[in-house]
C-alpha cells in the first residue's frame, strides 16, 4: 500500500511518516519546493514537489500512484488575516486532492480539527460529532477547515471514499519547532 502524504514537515504528518516507515509502507510526501526539511533527515520517502496554495489539474496527474492519501497539511492561521490564502490551501487544495483520489480510487483520510465540532455550552450539555454549527472557536483555522469538511462530505455523496478525523491539541516526540 502505497500512500500519498501531505504535511509529512509538519508535527503530525512527521509522526505519520515515521510510522509508516516503521511499517515499511512507501511514502509518497508532498512537500513545498522551498522547504527546509530537517525533520525528514534519515526518514524513508519520495518527495513530490508542489504547493498546496497552488495545485493544478497538472501537477496532480504527475502525481506517482498511491492507494490511500493522508491530507494532514493545513494552514494554521488563529486570527482572521490570511483568510484568503487559508481558504486556497485548507479547502481548495483539499477538494483538488479529494477529486483526485475519487479518479484514481483511492482511500483519503482527511485531517481536519476537533474544532470544527460544536461546543456545548452547558454542562449537562453533551455534543456529538454529528453537531457541527457553531464551531469553536470560530476562527479562521476552524472555519476553512469545516469548509473543507463540507467539500470532503460532498465528495463522499459522490462515491469518495474518505473518512475525516479530528485530532485535538497535540503533544508528543518530533515536535521539532515546536508546535
């Protein structure tokens, strides 16, 4: 199985990329042409250059085969400026990359956020992942990323097949700027 890994300079995709090296899965890692990668020194991949914020129908098909994508790249923005740039690289880049794997059947695995989900605001209150409005907190980050959520379910309606986690607040080994 062959897998396909977008933010592998990240913390998460970092730690996604050394397991998968662990279990002798080839990695295909797109990585943006002008990234410094010493957190990938030593690690066993196949990097694809490409930036997220401007993939094209062109550099997708050069894409090498892979099975399963794990889309973990993102861009964090906790304020509201860049939101421009974060709707391109959170929700454009991710329906480009889900269209991709629905032509070529594959299985994504979106990362999105915990806080795309809703908040209870009293405590006999409790929440399901099913309730989505109003995310928390409503931020840029939470906002494209629920977006891309909508794209991803879209898809999924549409015979993708895709699952979206929603990991929270990270802690852990390889947390190299930190986080």
């Amino acid at each position: 199985m062959t897998v396909l890994l977008t933010g592998a300079t990240g913390f998460l995709g970092n730690n996604l990329l050394r397991e998968l090296n662990g279990r002798g899965r080839p990695v295909v890692a797109l990585i943006r042409a002008d990234r410094n990668t010493p957190a990938l020194a030593g690690l066993d991949y196949e990097p694809f250059h490409a930036e997220l914020s401007g993939l094209d129908e062109r550099q997708l098909d050069q894409l090498p085969f892979f099975d399963v994508c794990i889309h973990s790249a993102a861009l964090i923005q906790i304020g509201w400026t860049r939101v421009v740039e974060a709707r391109r690289v959170n929700v454009e880049a991710t329906r480009k990359l889900a269209r991709l794997c629905q032509k070529r059947g594959a299985r994504m695995v979106f990362v999105s956020t915990v806080n795309t989900l809703a908040c209870s605001t009293r405590p006999d209150t409790v929440r399901g992942e099913q309730d989505r409005q109003p995310g928390c907190p409503p931020i840029c980050y939470s906002v494209t990323k629920r977006e891309a959520e909508q794209e991803i379910e879209l898809l999924v309606s549409q015979g993708l097949d895709a699952v979206t986690v929603h990991p929270g607040y990270m802690l852990g080994r390889w947390d190299w700027r930190p986080s």
